[in-house]
C-alpha cells in the first residue's frame, strides 16, 4: 500500500475520532494522538506530517503523494559536497 493510501487511512480514523477540521487535526496534542485506538509509530508519523502539511497549505500534495521541485532539491544547494 502506497504512503499516500495510509495517509488517507489514518485521516479517515482521524474523521471517525471526531477530528474533521484542519484546525482540530494541527492542535491535536500527542496525548491525543496515542488515545486514538489502535494507533502505532508509523501512524503517528503521518499524522505529524499531515500537522505540517496543513501548516504549509500542501494537504493535497501531500496526500498525492507529489511535491514542488523546490521542496525536492532544497537540500541540493546546501553548499557541501556529494
């Protein structure tokens, strides 16, 4: 199953915990998080990067699966050498 299948999975549990608002998704605490039934780390993990993703108004990017060129090569031109 693809990242973006999970991820629309545990914003699906989200819906059904009564979390249907971007604004309730981003201020769920961590204690909140692990009440949610049946939640493991991987879990945990895509509900912090759709906290961001909500933040960064790339909620559809997100669940897609695809991100800007920009945010693909950020690190690219840090100045080290490969």
């Amino acid at each position: 199953m693809g990242k973006n299948q999970k991820a629309i999975k545990v914003l699906q549990r989200l819906f059904d915990a009564g979390y249907g608002t971007e604004k309730e998704i981003v201020n769920m605490t961590m204690d909140e998080m692990l009440a949610l039934p049946g939640v493991n780390v991987a879990d945990l993990c895509i509900i912090s990067e759709l906290q961001k993703s909500i933040k960064a108004n790339k909620v559809i990017s997100y669940l897609s699966g695809k991100t800007e060129a920009t945010e693909e090569t950020k690190g690219a031109d840090y100045g080290g050498t490969t």
